[in-house]
C-alpha cells in the first residue's frame, strides 16, 4: 500500500522562523531598503547544543527566557500621549502553538519596565510587521 501523501509542508520550527527574519533584515540593508536593520541581533538560544557548549553559552551570559530578536532602535511617536522605547525585543515562536515559558515572561515584564517594547509573534510574517511598524516603514 502506498503511503497517503502529506497535503502540507511541515510548520517551521522557531529556529527557522527566526532565520527568515533575520535574512529578510539582511536583505533589506543590503537593498538600501532599511540600513538601521543593521542593528538587528538574533540570540542563539534557539539553536539546540551539546551540553559542553551549552554551559560555555551560560557563562558568556547566556540566560533563559531572553528574547530572539532585538532591534537597537530607539523610537520616539506620538499616538494621543508620547511614547517611547529604548528598543524593540521580540519573541519568535511558531505560527501556531507556541507557548511563552515562565522565565520568558518574567524577562518580557523586566525589559517593558526598563522602557523596551517587547513583542511575541507567531512566526516570520507577524515578527516582520512588527518591526515595519516601529521603524514606520511601508506595511
Ligand atoms: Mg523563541
């Protein structure tokens, strides 16, 4: 018996979805599109390590729950009262499912506190309207 054919491609996981926004920042800098993407930092918490890496990772400062994407931008706008932000964090997940963990959370309030804005998205597509949005490009 021949097997049934899958209808759909798999879901992306996060990793991937995080690498296209990354490459899609890339092409709008190196397209003149957006130079300030330049300053757009993917962490590498979403990339799996053997353990030995993984303790080196967490004494050069890696910590869980920190965000996938920051974008170094300050913003500065005026909707009703002044807003303004330091910088922009997001947090990638997968377009359905994804779950945002405790110590994420707890991060997320910290760095809204300090006066970033922070962003979960459900994958490459909402990441990047986010980031068209606080840089006020075309959405
Ligand atoms: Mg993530």
């Amino acid at each position: 018996m021949k097997p049934i054919p899958k209808s759909k491609a798999p879901m992306p996981s996060e990793y991937q979805e995080q690498c296209q926004v990354v490459s899609w920042a890339r092409l709008m800098v190196s397209t003149g599109q957006e130079p300030r993407l330049v300053l757009l930092h993917g962490d590498s918490s979403g990339v799996r390590l053997s353990i030995g890496a993984a303790v080196k990772m967490k004494k050069a400062g890696r910590i869980r729950g920190w965000p996938d994407i920051f974008l170094a931008v300050p913003m500065v706008e005026f909707v009703d009262d002044l807003i303004e932000y330091h910088g922009l964090f997001l947090e990638i997940k997968k377009r359905t499912g994804g779950v945002v963990s405790p110590d994420q959370r707890m991060i997320h309030k910290m760095l809204f506190e300090q006066g970033y804005q922070v962003e979960v998205c459900a994958g490459s597509d909402q990441a990047i309207r986010v980031i068209r949005e606080y840089l006020g490009m075309e959405v």
